[in-house]
C-alpha cells in the first residue's frame, strides 16, 4: 500500500477514484504544526529560530498519520502546488521522519486522472528555497504582529492588530477616503449638438471638442455663451472624416486577483464567495452519475501562462464549433506581471467537454456563475481578435468643432465567446448610430444642448478594485487578497456602504499611528520590495536568516520610539443618558467586545450597561467620520456626527457625506410623499443627483 497525503479532505473522493486500488488517500486539513499562537516562538538572539509544535486539534491525527506511514511501502506527499503547500510537506515529512534527500513530494496542477497518474510517477524532494520562502514570510509576518500590534492596543484601544500587509491596504482605503473628504470640485460645461443629414431622419449628437482650434475647455456658463454666439444660425460642414479598422485582441485567462474582480463585476460575488467557490470548483462538484468531478486547475495563481495540451484542447474545440477563422494566426500567449512567481498556469477549465450550460442543473448558482464565466475567459483567451470599423467625423460651425464617433463590428472573434465589461464614459462622443457622412457635406441643426458640470471625486474602493490594487502595487500574493481584506473587516477597520469599502475611525487611528511611527514599513514601495525578496529566497538568490535579520535591525528603533509615543486613544462619546445609580450623563466607551455605555463618573461610579447596536448612517459632510441614527425625545429619527463631542453637526435627513457642487451645502437622501431624492439640503439650491 502507497500512502498520498493531502491538505483538503474535499479531494480524498476523486484522488481514490483515479489512484485506484494499492493507494490509501489521508487529509491533513490543513495545517498540522506551526508556530504557537500563544507565544512568539522566535528566538532573536539565536538567528530568527523559530519553534513549531503540533497543533492542539491535530494531535490524534498525527499518531493515525504515523501508525499508516509505518506499514506504507511509500509516502507522497500532496499538498498543495504552492509554497505555503511546499511548507506543509516539509512539516509533514519532519514528523513522519522522511529525510531531506527522499523524494516524496508530487503536485498537480489540476485533479483530473491524467494529472494525478502522471504526478505519482514523478515524485520529488522537498523544494527547500520554497519551504524557506515561505518560513521567511510567516516569521517578517510574527515579528510585525507580535511586536507592533501590543503597541497600538496601549496607544490606541485593545484587541488590534498590525500586519505587514493588511496595514498597507488599510492605508489604501484611508488614503482614498481623504481624498474624498478634502477634494474640491471644479466646474466645467459641455456643449453639444444634436444634428441628422437632411435626407435622413437618424439623429445623432455631436459633442464639442475644439474652439478656435484649440481644445475646449468650459470652465463657466460665461465661457459657453461667448463660444455659442449665433451658432443657431451657423452652417453646420463636415470639414473631416477618418476611417479605420481596428482589432480587439482577447483578455488574458485569469489570475487568482482578476477572477475575484471579475467575479464581482459580473456575477456579484465577494471576495470571499469567489475564493470560497473556486476552491469547490477545484476540488470537485458532484455530477450526477460520475461523483465529485473537479472542473478547474489550481485557483491560486500570479500567471497567465497555459500549458500547451490546454492550448491544443482549446484550438480543437474552437475549430470544432466556432470554425476556423475564430482560430487566431498563432496561439495567443499572454505575458505575466514582472513580478510574477508564474508558478502555475493560468485558472482554467480541466476540460471543455464540460460546457457550463450541460452542468447547470448540477451546480448551486453561484457555483455555475463562477465557472461560466472562468470557462468562457479560458476560451476566449484563445481565439481571434474582434474586428470594428470605426470612423471620427469633425463638423464645423463658427469657431466650435463638433465631433462625433462610430464604431461598428465587422467580426465578433473572441467576444462571440465571452463579453467584457465596458466602463461607461461620460462626456463621450460616440454615437449609437451614424447615417452614411461625407467630407464637405452640410447637416441640419436641431438643437443646442449646454450642460453644467463638475468633477467628481475618486470613487472609494470595492472588494474589486481593492485587490486590483494590491496586485498593481505589489501587495501580498494571490492567496493573501481574500484574506486580507477579511481581516480589515473583521478588525472593524472598515465598514461597507453598499459594495464600498470606507475606513472606520479605529481604522483611521489606527493608520495614523502607524505612519507617524513605521511609515518606512508599513508603505507600499518597502512592502512591495519585501515580496520581492521573499521571491529571492524562493529562487535561491537569497538567504532567509539574512533577509529577517535585515528587517529586524530596521524595525527594532522603531518600535522602541512608538512605545515612547503619545496615546491616541479616543474619548468617550457623550449621550443624553443618565445614570440611575449617581445621576451623571452615561458616554459609550470601546471595551474588548465592543461598545458599552459606562457612567462618565467613573471610576467613583462603575455602573455600565449593554448598548443597542448602532445604526451608522452615511459620512459627516463636517469632519469625514460616521454619521450615526438617532432618535429625538418626541420619537423622531434624526442623524450626529459619532463624534458627538467634537462635531456637533447633525441632520433630520439622512446625509449622504459629499457637498453639493453647487453651493457647498452638503447632500442628502430626502423622502417626501413616497418619493426619495438626493438632493441638496440648501432648500434655495436646486442642485438634484441623477
């Protein structure tokens, strides 16, 4: 008997079924030794040494796992393809007694027979530069939340924490809610003309692009009517015409960090949901008369590389069902990130032949979302670009150049397979539909249309656009987004509006402290170098002992400063409560489960009392913090600032947080008769959002 050990017990089912007979599959779920959560268990003095033990709930597992190795003519090992999986496998082989130099380790990209059989035959030693990587990066991880994490809970409140990652993120978030609060916004108009040919009804609108030559550019209702003078009367002479054919080459397969965005767009899954089903998808779905089927390759994953079988299965199917000319020249290979570890391909399909639509009464809906749409992105990273023509015209009346854009598509290519969502752009002048133009014609004027307009600030981040970041930047590893992200939620570090991400004011204290005291570790650039190094160690470039050692005489002042610095701790928040017990007003103070209301004569009088959950409402268009639902003492709801004792801005609508572009007031959510708008609270401006 061969023993196979896995990290998931969800794979057990389908590697039984394709090993067969002679092998027994056993699960690790998961991790079974690490580092002690209850004591730092690294020795500084001794080279960053660490100390791992079995862990509490693994303990019966072991003696089962060494009772099996014992009797197995040979051990594989399968974690999984990564190097926290690398990790696992080197932990397992030390307490199973399997030496450095036995090749016992075999991976997979994807659970399919082929797969599997093949990795048996080709086991491996242990990649030591990964194990080391990866030790690396939970020892930088335990020296920044054992060390600077007990500073912020006496400076700040109890029970935060730092992460070498989760902290730049956060800073992120915090960054762009600034940039929220304090931007200004300019106004600029639009000038636009509706116009058709004469012999054809087809309307279409022209925006305005040019004014005497020279870029337009509106800044006032002033500027709009000097530039408009007469132009009802004015000859309306197509000056330019340019035609071109364009192509639109097919999106890359996905990464880990483009499924989770794509996911949200598309099918409205969070973070969360995604990696939650893509590691379901991966691991198997019962398909009725078959069992557990795993359907994807492996979903964690910095590279949009494709192996070449996949690239043929893609190539036969395509000429199968699209024909020929959906076939590009040449297979489409796409280019990873510079910082890619590229250690897997690209999260595909196992097998076309499993169309999402012949599964769909298997899979629960968000299961058929998810595959769908990692299905039809695999197979539309191998066809042919989508052709368009496409043709600008410049119309010229008086001294303003009006332009107007077509584009018409002459061959679907890949997107017959898969349809890409498009931002929509405001301002634009492209037209859903132009009538057949010529240079030096004359076209009818219908109409003048003058807008007012504003900049808007930067939006706030989604789960989407968050992880778009990180993976711009540099920030963490495919399987750190999901993760990071929860934890910020988690540690009441930021809250959602809708799909927005905004940060709480723990969030933002918390932010500030650590830029005042390790902006030089807790930014992206020194982030984002460290991961870097860490794919050092990875490629036996680097040594890991070195790489902390470097890190630690770097934090160790640091922290030595920060625990000399000033508290940040919030005052309590006053009510209009008193206490039954000395007749003082209550205030709600933060305690280690949460908010409380405490006697402000404390510690003469120590009465406390549950808190009913808060409503949080919106911002305060005043200071940026959370607006917070209140009721008067008649019963009225009414809407504070939660900083009550130094904000006393307050409102009987809901506030939405933003100004009004208008007149500065700020904007609410107003409900009149059934109806609700949001508007301007400045009952003199008529200022109304669409």
């Amino acid at each position: 008997m061969k023993l196979v050990i896995i990290e998931s017990p969800n794979k057990r089912e389908s590697l039984k079924k394709y090993l067969g007979e002679g092998y027994e599959v056993m699960s690790t779920k998961g991790h079974i030794r690490d580092l002690p959560e209850k004591s730092f268990a690294v020795d500084i003095k001794n080279n960053f040494e660490p100390t791992y033990e079995i862990m509490a709930d693994k303990t019966a597992l072991v003696k089962e796992l060494k009772r099996t190795a014992k009797t197995a003519q040979e051990v594989l090992i399968a974690s999984d393809p990564d190097r926290e999986g690398e990790a696992i496998a080197w932990h397992i082989a030390y307490i199973l007694g399997i030496n450095g130099d036995q090749k016992c380790r075999i991976t997979f990209n994807e659970i399919s027979k082929d797969a599997v059989l093949d990795a048996v035959k080709k086991p491996r030693i242990i990649d030591q530069n990964l194990v080391d990587a990866q030790q690396a990066r939970r020892i930088l991880d335990r020296l920044v939340g054992y060390k600077v994490s007990p500073i912020i809970c006496k400076k700040i409140k109890s029970n935060l924490s730092a992460g070498r990652v989760q902290s730049v993120c956060l800073k992120l978030v915090v960054d762009r809610e600034r940039e929220i609060i304090n931007f200004k916004p300019e106004e600029y108009w639009t000038v636009s003309a509706e116009l058709n040919k004469f012999d054809d009804p087809i309307k279409f609108k022209a925006l305005a692009t040019l004014y005497k030559g020279k870029k337009v550019k509106f800044k006032c209702k002033e500027d709009v009517e000097t530039a408009c003078q007469n132009i009802e009367n004015a000859e309306f002479k197509i000056t330019k015409i340019k035609r071109s054919h364009t192509a639109s080459h097919a999106p890359a397969p996905f990464t880990t960090s483009t499924m989770q965005q794509e996911a949200q767009n598309k099918a409205g899954l969070s973070t969360a949901a995604t990696t939650k089903v893509a590691q379901i998808l991966y691991e198997g779905v019962e398909i009725p008369g078959e069992g557990k089927t795993p359907l994807i390759t492996y979903i964690r994953t910095d590279s949009t590389r494709i192996a070449a079988n996949a690239m043929a299965m893609a190539k036969e199917f395509i000429q199968n069902d699209y024909g020929t000319k959906y076939l590009p020249a040449k297979p489409n290979v796409y280019s990873s990130k510079k910082d890619a570890q590229d250690a897997h391909e690209a999260i595909r399909p196992i097998s076309l032949k499993r169309r999402p639509a012949d599964l769909k009464a298997s899979l629960k809906p968000e299961v058929y979302k998810l595959y769908k749409l990692i299905y039809e992105r695999f197979l539309a990273s191998q066809m042919a670009p989508a052709e368009y023509d496409n043709v600008v015209v410049d119309i010229q009346a008086n001294d303003i150049t009006f332009r107007v854009s077509g584009k018409t598509m002459t061959f679907a290519g890949w997107t017959s397979a898969y349809k890409q969502m498009e931002e929509v752009q405001e301002d634009s002048d492209v037209a859903d539909k132009l009538p057949q133009l010529n240079e030096g014609e004359i076209v009818n004027f219908n109409s003048l249309k003058k807008e007012q307009k504003f900049t808007k600030p930067p939006q706030r981040y989604t789960e989407s656009t968050l992880i778009k970041a990180m993976d711009e930047h540099g920030i963490g590893r495919p399987a750190t987004y999901a993760p990071t992200i929860a934890v910020l939620a988690n540690r009441k570090y930021t809250e959602k509006d809708k799909k927005y991400l905004y940060p709480t004011e723990v969030g933002m204290n918390v932010t500030d402290f650590l830029q005042k005291y390790f902006s030089n570790v807790f930014n992206i650039d020194f982030t984002a170098d460290m991961e870097a190094k860490l794919d050092d160690i990875a490629e036996n470039e680097a040594d890991w002992h070195q790489v902390i050692s470097k890190f630690w005489r770097f934090l160790e002042p640091l922290l030595t400063t920060a625990n000399g610095g000033e508290k940040m701790k919030a005052e309590p928040e006053k009510t209009d409560i008193k206490c039954e017990k000395c007749g003082h007003f209550m205030v709600i103070r933060d305690g280690r489960y949460g908010k409380f209301l405490g006697c402000s004569n404390f510690p003469a009088c120590k009465n406390i009392q549950p808190l009913e959950q808060i409503k949080y409402k919106g911002i305060c268009p005043q200071c940026g913090k959370r607006m917070t639902e209140r009721k008067s003492k008649a019963g009225k709801i009414y809407y504070s600032c939660e900083d009550y004792t130094n904000c006393k801005f307050m409102s009987w609508d809901e506030p939405t947080g933003k100004k009004c572009p208008k007149c500065g007031q700020h904007i609410v959510i107003k409900t009149f008769r059934g109806k609700t708008q949001t508007k301007c609270s400045n009952k003199d401006c008529d200022y109304i959002e669409e």
